[in-house]
C-alpha cells in the first residue's frame, strides 16, 4: 500500500510542478524523481510532465515570436513611416506659417 501511496504522490508531484514556479522548478522537479525514483509507473508520468512542460514552454516562444512579427513588425514599419513623415509635415506648417507653433497629433505633451 505503501508504494501505491507513493506513486501517487510522486506522479502528482510530477505533473502539479508546473503550479510552483515558472521554468526551473517546474522541469527541475520531473527530472529528480525521474533520476530518484525506481517506479517504471512514476518514470512514464516524470517523462510525460517533462514532455508537456518543455512543449508549453517552447509554445509560449512560438507564440510570443509570432506575436512579434505580427503586431510588433508592422507596428514597428508604421511608427518608422510616421516618424519620417510628420516631420516634414512641421516643417512645411512651420515655414507656411511662422507666427503658429506647430503641435503634433496623437502624442504626449509632457513639457
């Protein structure tokens, strides 16, 4: 009854790491009861909670890539446009109308 005990105990630790912490302590602990422990029961679950942890972790780099080429790529190509295009704006207000200061939309005025 003991060994039942046990596993399950170690297969539950196996697969609840993933609530401790982020990256080291989730895969950390699989690993040590896969070295520690002599259950070919409590081993499968060890590798199974190691499989699903390191393909989460590797989804979570797939998708915050993704995320970045998508929304952060093409954010990053029309900040570059406007930030070469409202200049000119300014300056061709400023020199058709000297007298106006010239303020630019949609940003910060902090000073």
């Amino acid at each position: 009854m003991e060994d039942l005990t046990q596993r399950k105990i170690l297969s539950a630790l196996s697969h609840g790491a993933i609530f401790f912490s982020s990256t080291i302590i989730s895969i950390g602990i699989p690993i040590a009861i896969l070295l520690i422990s002599e259950d070919v029961v409590v081993k499968e679950n060890a590798k199974e909670a190691l499989n699903f942890y390191v393909t989460f972790y590797m989804y979570i780099i797939i998708s915050m890539l993704l995320f970045i080429i998508i929304i952060g790529l093409p954010l990053l190509i029309v900040l570059l446009i406007v930030s070469l295009i409202m200049p000119i704006i300014a300056i061709a207000k400023v020199l058709s109308q000297p007298n106006v200061p010239y303020r630019y939309p949609l940003i910060f005025h902090l000073f």
